[in-house]
C-alpha cells in the first residue's frame, strides 16, 4: 500500500538533513532557499523491536521490517496559496500525502538563514509565525478548494432540484464547521465532524484535514532536556490542532545516521541520553497516524512484519502476502509476539492454550504472528 508522509516547512528548518537521516538519500540540504524543489522520495525501514526478538527465536534466513515511504517537498514561504515561491508545486505535492510531517525551526544559529516571508529576507526565529504562515497557506488552498466544489454543487441543485439537496445534506453540515476555521487561517482537522461528514468531504482531500505531526527541530543542546522555549510553544499549537510533537535534533541525527554499527549507535545515543533515535519515534508515529498496524509471520526461512489498515480482518491480512490467501482463506492460526516471549516456542504456547483458530470475521490485532490456511480450486 503507498501511503506517504510528507515532510513540510519553511525553507531552511531542517526538512532535508531530517529525510536524508531517514533515508540516508542524497537529498540536498544547502544553505539557501528552495535547495529542494523536486521531492525527494525515500523508503524507510520501520525499526521493531518485536520483529528483532521473532529472529532472535527463529533465526531466520531473513528479516524483513515494515517500511513508511517519506517524501521531501520544497519549501514554502508566504503566499504559496497564490504561486509565490514554488507554492504551486508545494501545495500539488503535499495534497498527494497521507500525513503531515511539518518541521519547524527551534534553535538558533546566526549562520543559518531563516526565511518566513520571501526568500531575500532573514526572519527571526519564531515558530509561531512559521506556523501560522504555513497554516494560512493550506487554509487558503483548501478554501479555494472548497468553494470551487459548491460551484458545481450549485449547479447540480438547479439543475436536479431539492431531491439532490438532500444528498449533500452531511457534506453541508461539514463544510459549514470547516469554512469558518479555514476563514481565519486554521486547521480543518479542528473541526469536530462525525463519520458520515468526514466520509461526505473526503474526496476534497483538504490539506489541513491530514493527519500531523510536528517535528521540533532542535539543537544538540536540548535533546537531554527534549525541550526549550520554542517547543514548548510548538507544543501548545499543537495541542489546539490535535496534532503530535516530536522533537529531533536533525544534525545529531544526521551524523548518527552515518554510523555503521549498533554499537557505536547506542554508544553515540548514550552519551546525549537518548534511548532510541528521534527518527525511530517519528517513524513509528507516522505508521500509525497512516492507521497502520502490524502483523507477523515467522519461520527458519524468514521472519517479516506485514502491514495492513486498522481494523482489517483476518482474510484481508491474508490477501497482504498473497490474493489467493485471502480468495481461498480457510482460517488464521494465531498467537501473539508477547505469547512467544512469555512461553519461548510455538510449542510451549500450544500447550499453554494460547494457540488460537480464527476465522474470517477476526479482527487482526497489532502485533499478532498469523499462518494462513487457505485453499484455492482451479
């Protein structure tokens, strides 16, 4: 399934040291405005610490995690909802994501431009107006978004009469909550909409109704500490857009990236006391935010995460690794990574119980290690 993230921002926050650390891609990452102005695309393992124990058991010819595909989208400066800068080409890359990623600058550095308004003048650093000027530019596109829609709405009315009125009856009500946020330069995903008026103005694909996820961009430091005076700022935004908070320090990041083994890894993360990277944590909330979850297969051949939507059920797992699984399913046998860890062997959770049949009404859960029986006639 090609679901992407896409990292956005002012030029020069960091957006591209961030996805080349992810990806460890050639991205560009200069010091001058629209350094990036194709995206950049990388697929990024998803790091599993459950999938890590399943080969330890197994050992398994191969592992093979599951992946969150990140793109790098150009920079966009104030009145990009009208084509300044490369607004044009921003707006058309970002409406092509599943989520948000929007990294915002929250450290200083004399020698680093920060550009807000145009691309010939060095704003200070402050992350509320960086956001609010991206929040306006998204909110202005998705207006023109929306009233080019009722357009053609209109005309449908007149044309069909009360009857097709009644139609868009929950795509009304939506709109109605949407437009004034919009109005006033904030987020459609604040609206408090029910299933049926998401569902109503879903294909509008509304920039500002995505899921998101702000990504502090921090100094070396503040990474012991996980917050400064920006963040918290970024922090309180966020809490009024029901949005998530990362913070990463793009430059450790980056050198981190370039170590080759685990251990110098966790000896590098020691000495800023981190547990695990701050692109590991944006990784696994991006799976999440994309309503992914994860399932197991494993075996001396191979152990593998497989990624389906929340809430699919057992036949649509199947269907993941192979259609005919999920034409010809039979039933799932199933356990969960935490039953092997607590038991040690499919054998030993078989006696204990924990070895389940499930049919196809079951609900896959995350985490859970599925055989497929399936049988499929010529």
């Amino acid at each position: 399934m090609k679901l992407t993230c896409g990292i956005v921002g002012l030029p020069n926050v960091g957006k591209s040291t961030i996805f080349s650390a992810l990806t460890k891609a050639p991205a560009s990452a200069e010091n001058y405005p629209f350094c990036t102005i194709d995206p950049n695309v990388g697929v990024v393992d998803l790091p599993d610490e459950r999938l890590d124990f399943m080969a330890s058991v197994f050992q398994p010819k191969k592992k093979i995690p599951a992946s969150v595909d990140f793109v790098d989208i150009a920079g966009l400066i104030k009145g990009a909802s009208k084509g300044e800068g490369l607004g044009n080409q921003f707006l058309a890359n970002i409406r092509e994501t599943t989520v948000i990623a929007h990294v915002v600058r929250c450290f200083d550095d004399p020698d680093i431009q920060h550009v807000r308004d145009d691309a010939k003048t060095d704003a200070p650093i402050d992350p509320e107006s960086d956001i609010l000027t991206i929040d306006f530019e998204l909110a202005q596109a998705d207006l023109d978004t929306i009233n080019k829609r009722q357009e053609k709405i209109t005309k449908q009315i007149r044309a069909l009469g009360k009857e097709e009125e009644k139609k868009f009856a929950h795509y009304t009500t939506a709109v109605a909550k949407i437009k004034p946020l919009l109005t006033d330069g904030k987020c459609a995903r604040m609206a408090e909409l029910t299933d049926e008026e998401r569902e109503a103005v879903y294909d509008l694909h509304l920039l500002t109704i995505k899921p998101q996820v702000y990504v502090c961009n921090i100094d070396e430091d503040t990474i012991a500490s996980g917050t400064n005076k920006y963040v918290e700022v970024v922090k309180k935004i966020a809490a009024e857009q029901k949005s998530e908070v990362i913070c990463i320090c793009g430059k450790f990041e980056a050198e981190l990236s370039d170590l080759e083994s685990a251990e110098d890894k966790k000896e590098f993360m020691d000495s800023v006391g981190l547990k695990e990277s701050g692109l590991t944590v944006l990784s696994r909330t991006v799976y999440h935010l994309m309503g992914l979850r994860t399932f197991f297969t494993g075996g001396p051949d191979e152990c593998r995460a497989w990624t389906i939507h929340a809430g699919d059920k057992a036949p649509q797992a199947a269907g993941v690794i192979h259609t005919d699984f999920e034409k010809g399913f039979i039933k799932a046998e199933a356990y969960t990574v935490d039953d092997l860890r607590q038991y040690g062997t499919e054998a030993k959770i078989k006696e204990a119980g924990k070895y389940r049949q499930e049919g196809k009404d079951y609900v896959v859960q995350d985490g859970d290690v599925l055989f497929f029986k399936f049988n499929v006639t010529k």
